[in-house]
C-alpha cells in the first residue's frame, strides 16, 4: 500500500464507520488523537516515565482501548488511539474531526507538539460541537493549543499532563454515567488516602528514616 493509500484507507474506514450508526455501548467514549507517534509517550503514558492518559483510563477507570469495531472489549466505557497529523495529513485530520460524533464519540484528547501545534485546536473547530481536550506536547505548544478565537472553544492542560486530560473527558462522561462518577470519587479518595499514609509515615519516623527508606 503507498503513503497515499494508506491514508485514504483510514479516511474510508472512518466515512464507513459514521454511516453505520452503531449502538453506543459498542463505540468508544474517549479520542486519544496525536501528532505523531513520537507522542505517544506523552499521551499515552511511558513505560519508564510518567503516566499519561492511557494509564489512567486503563488502570484506575475502567476503560478498555478499542481496536476493532466488530469486536468491542468488554468493557462498557472504551477509547481509541490515532496518530492524525494536521500537517502531514490535514484530509485525515478533517475527516476525524468531521466523523467523530457520528461515530459515537462523546469527547476527543487531542495532543501535538512543537510550535505550531494545530492538531487540537482544528480537530475542535472541526468536531464542535464535540468537547475536546488539548495537550500541548511540549512547553513551547501551549500558546498555539489555547490560542483560540471567540466563538472558537477547545478546554486544555498544561503542557505533557494527558493524565489530567484523561480526567476531564471522564468528568464530563461522568454527568451522564453515575458508575464513571463513582469511579472518580474512588480515584480521588484513594489519592487523599496516599498523602495521608506519606504524611504519618514522614512524621512518624522523622526525617532520616523517612529518606532512608
Ligand atoms: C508535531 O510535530 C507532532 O505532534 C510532534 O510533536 C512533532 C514532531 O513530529 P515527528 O517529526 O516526531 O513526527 O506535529
């Protein structure tokens, strides 16, 4: 397959998965979309780093990523993951944004990096009015994920924090579905719950004994 056909195959798929209205339990909830797969580490999570939005959907939401529409997980609540290029592929671009409430999406993560990071901010004038999220991949991103015009919105994190972008779709989903809200609370409570045993244990031991361990 070319360049080219490979990327009008993605486009087609996705023409053909809008048209099919499928049931809503069967579609992914959450978009994680990126620049290019040199983000992954930022958006998804790294394997040696800091966790991202993977991470915490997959291990403390409950979700499942979503690969193969015929087969969905089992999981009720499930995301997909894309490499979208404003740039590179601007039609595929266009083509997302443009499908993804019709192919039962309820909010997309956009990620991209360097200085013109326009991957989010299109896919929300595109997609609107779906929510989108943006991660600025890197520091010098930010300006251009949150430069949007009035009238023109996209919500966004700060730069690399895909796990707080993960939150916020499920915060959103959560207004709908009482079992991700609780879902969330438990989340929360077992955060609270660490700071806590930290806090006594530094306490306790003092401050040598804390750092030695
Ligand atoms: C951006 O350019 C991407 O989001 C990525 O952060 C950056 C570099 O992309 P590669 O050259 O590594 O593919 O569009």
């Amino acid at each position: 397959m070319t360049t080219a056909e490979s990327v009008q195959s993605l486009i087609d798929q996705l023409e053909a998965e809008a048209a099919m209205d499928r049931p809503t339990g069967e579609t992914p909830e959450i978009a994680i979309i990126m620049g290019s797969d040199s983000d992954l580490d930022v958006m998804a999570g790294s394997e040696s780093g800091r966790p991202g939005a993977y991470d915490v959907l997959t291990e403390e939401l409950g979700f499942e990523e979503q690969t193969d529409y015929e087969n969905p997980p089992e999981s009720r609540f499930t995301f997909e993951t894309f490499v979208v290029s404003a740039h590179r592929t601007p039609e595929l671009m266009y083509t997302y944004a443009e499908t993804a409430e019709d192919r039962g999406l309820d909010v997309i993560i956009a990620g991209a990096g360097g200085k013109s990071a326009d991957l989010p901010n299109m896919t929300a004038s595109i997609a609107y009015p779906l929510p989108v999220i943006g991660v600025p991949v890197q520091e010098k991103s930010l300006p251009s994920v949150i430069g949007m015009p009035q009238g023109a919105p996209i919500v966004a994190v700060d730069a690399g924090k895909s796990f707080n972008a993960a939150l916020s779709a499920v915060q959103i989903l959560a207004r709908q579905h009482p079992e991700l809200r609780d879902r969330l609370v438990a989340y929360h409570e077992g955060l609270k719950q660490g700071v806590g045993e930290v806090s006594r244990d530094l306490h306790e031991r003092g401050t040598p004994g804390f750092r030695s361990e």
